[in-house]
C-alpha cells in the first residue's frame, strides 16, 4: 500500500500545515489520540481532587501523583512487545485498558462504592501502561506517514496532549463540581470508547517482505535497540538531552507550579490554571508553527538552540515577580518546549531502523525519571536558597549541559547535513 496520498485532478492545493490528515490512518489516529490525552487529564484531577477530598492528606495525593510514573521503567518492554505484534494492535489493547478501568470507576462512583482505594489500585494498574502512549504514537505516525511529512505530522500530534492540558483539567473540574463524579467519569468511559473504535481505523504495519527473520529474545532485542543508540551519535545526543530536559527544565513547568503560584506570586488556584494554561498554550502555538513549517525544520539544531532557549527561560522565571512577567515567560517557555520535543521524536524516528523505533522510543521514555529527580532535589534547594537562586541554578546547570551535549556531537547535530538534519527515507 502507497503512502503517497492522492490528490484530484484539479482540486486546490491544501495548506501545507494540514498535509498530514491527506493519510487516512492519520485522520483515525488524530482524533483518537486527542480523545485519550482529554480522557486522561480530566481522570487525573476528578481522582486527584477524589483522593484529596476523602483523605485530606496532602502526602497521599502526592504519592497518587507519582502513580503515572510506574510504568516509566516497563516501557522499553512495551517497545519490544510493539515492534513484535504491531504498535496499532499494542496501542487499541492498552486503550481498551483504560476504558476497562474507566468503566468500572464509573460503576463505583454511580453505586457509592468508590473508594480513595479503588482510585490508588486503578491509577497504579493504568500508570503501569500509560507511560508508554505517547511514544507508540509516535512510532505509529511514523510508520504510516510520508517521511517528507512526519516533522508536521508529530507536530499536529503534539497538539492533541497539549490542548489536554488547557481543555481536560477545565472539563474535568466543571463537570466534577456541577454533575457530579459520575457524570464526570461517563465523560471519560465516552472519551476512552471514541479513542478505542478510532485507533481501529489507523493503518496496521506494513508486512515486511521476504521470508520471516528469526527472533532474538525480549531481553536480546532490548539489548540490540541499546546498542544502536549507544553507537548512534544522534541518538545518544537525544538520550542525554532527554534526561537533561527532565531533570531541569521540566520541574518548572509541570511539578513546582502551584509553589510559584502560590508563594512567589502570593495567587491561588485560578493564577494557578492560568500559569499552567500559558505553558500549554505555548506548546499548542509551537507545534501548529512547527507542522507549517515541515521539512524546512533541521531537527537537531533546532532541536538545541530550543534547548537552550528553554533554561535560559528557566532563569528568567526565577526572577520575575509578578504574574503578568510569569506568564509571559512560561508562554515562550511553552514554545521553546515543544520546538526541543518535537524535532527530538523526529531526530529518533529518522536515526532508527522501521523494526527498532517502538524499542528506542521505549528507551527514550526512561529519561522521565530526571523529572522526579529534579523535582526531590529541587524541594531542599529552594527551602535553603530561595526559589529565584533555584531557578538560576538549574537553568545554568542545563546551559551547560546542553552546550556540553552540543560540544560533543556538534558534527552530528548541528550541519545541515548532518544524520540529525538530513531526512531518511523509510526503509
């Protein structure tokens, strides 16, 4: 089957941003993975504000906001399990997964039953898989997408787990304070049900031709995918700025923006939304530019000059004192992350083999725990120094890194025709 899509004869030209819905497959995943990303935010604060509510305990919510974090270290198995039975037929199982447990919240919640147990249980077991979904949807673009298409493509895609993060908390919110949990949890068994049916309809791996190659072991191939990044110059660049980014950058756009709203701008929960909301709409307002601009974005230096730009905004939120100054730094600390994200999956699809990339991106996952890292590290620091000289360090500490990183790989990255740069075609 041709990945080549056919345009009348006679019809006008599209935008070159909206090329990627012209693939079948991509107008079912979109939709679907928009479904997911709005399913799954709007669960996490209706069980989030659940647990807070019943138990009043702080330390307990916490430790039921770490629960997404679970399967981070499982992931590269997810890999491997995908590259053997297709990434469309792994990904419509954990989806099926989530409407599973979905459904039977929604059961406990409209009997009385529901309990922060029930919660705490049902998180763990879809922390377990959830961690591993946004990299087999990128696997899965990637092998259903033209390879002149895939930088707007992942960029569209981008779009439907930031604008979760604006729309999904609201709705979550509105339907749990005006309807009730129930109701809220009806929503989300809906959403789960639309993203299951739609993931169906995305296009199944192309067979390779020849006859079947033999297989290595789970544990075998998780070794030859490690081997390739490792002996990949591209690849381990990413790796390590993957983990960079987590460690810090990442901290101070996701896990320590309630103490920003809260103590440095002296706000409560709607400074809050709103500050979360400016990150957000960032990365919605980079990865539309970044689908309209398509090839003529270099993926690894764009990818590093947007790392760099990402903690110098990272000083720069240190020192602002007010919330006028806040969101306009996390507004472009939005753009700045998604101008790094996005180029990165590109640079990692194109430097892998069709049969290793579930693995790598499982691989790619692993650099998530720099976030909580960051984040243990980060509370002791700002009690003893002080937000803004938490900030500036962490952002020094990620310029250096991130100049080190280039440094070291400067011919593989920074070219433009460099492996990172140049596009592959698709084996």
């Amino acid at each position: 089957m041709s990945l080549t899509p056919r345009v009348p004869p006679g019809a006008p030209p599209r935008p070159a941003m909206l090329a990627p819905f012209r693939v079948r497959s991509f107008r079912f995943q979109w939709p679907a993975d928009l479904a997911t990303s709005w399913a799954a935010e709007m669960e996490v604060l209706a069980l989030g504000w659940f647990v807070l509510a019943e138990t009043g305990s702080v330390l307990l919510l916490a430790v039921f906001a770490s629960l997404p974090f679970l399967g981070t270290l499982v992931a590269p198995a997810f890999g491997v399990v995908g590259d053997r039975i297709g990434h469309r037929n792994l990904l419509c199982a954990m989806r099926a997964l989530y409407l599973l447990l979905a459904s039977v919240l929604l059961v406990l919640a409209a009997t009385g039953l529901l309990t922060p147990v029930h919660a705490f249980a049902v998180a763990a077991l879809g922390g377990v898989v959830r961690a591993s979904d946004m990299g087999l949807r990128n696997v899965l673009i990637s092998e259903t997408m033209p390879p002149e298409r895939l930088m707007g493509a992942l960029g569209l895609s981008r779009i439907t787990a930031d604008s979760a993060r604006v729309i999904g908390p609201l709705a979550g919110a509105g339907m749990v304070a005006g309807l009730g949990m129930a109701w809220a949890y009806g929503m989300i068994v809906a959403l789960y049900g639309a993203s299951v049916l739609l993931t169906r309809g995305v296009a199944p791996r192309p067979r390779p031709a020849g006859p079947p190659v033999a297989r290595a072991s789970p544990w075998g191939e998780l070794r030859q995918a490690a081997r390739l990044v490792r002996d990949t110059p591209p690849q381990m660049a990413a790796m390590c700025l993957a983990f960079l980014i987590n460690l810090t950058a990442y901290p101070f756009v996701l896990g320590l923006l309630p103490y920003v709203a809260r103590e440095v701008y002296g706000s409560g929960q709607a400074a809050l939304g709103l500050l979360s909301a400016s990150a957000a709409l960032g990365c919605v307002a980079a990865a539309l530019l970044i689908s309209r601009l398509g090839q003529a974005v270099l993926p690894g230096r764009v990818m590093m000059a947007a790392a760099l730009a990402w903690h110098a905004l990272t000083i720069a939120l240190g020192l602002t004192t007010g919330m006028a100054g806040g969101v306009a730094v996390l507004l472009l600390a939005g753009l700045a992350q998604a101008f790094c994200i996005v180029p990165m999956s590109v640079l990692q699809l194109r430097n892998a083999p069709a049969e290793l990339r579930g693995r790598v991106m499982g691989l790619r996952t692993l650099a998530v725990y720099g976030l909580p890292i960051g984040l243990w590290i980060a509370g002791p620091l700002i009690g003893a120094l002080g937000f803004a000289a938490t900030a500036t360090l962490y952002g020094a500490v990620g310029l250096a890194g991130t100049l080190a990183i280039l440094l070291r790989w400067r011919a593989h990255l920074w070219p433009a025709a460099a492996p990172a740069n140049a596009p592959r075609e698709s084996p």
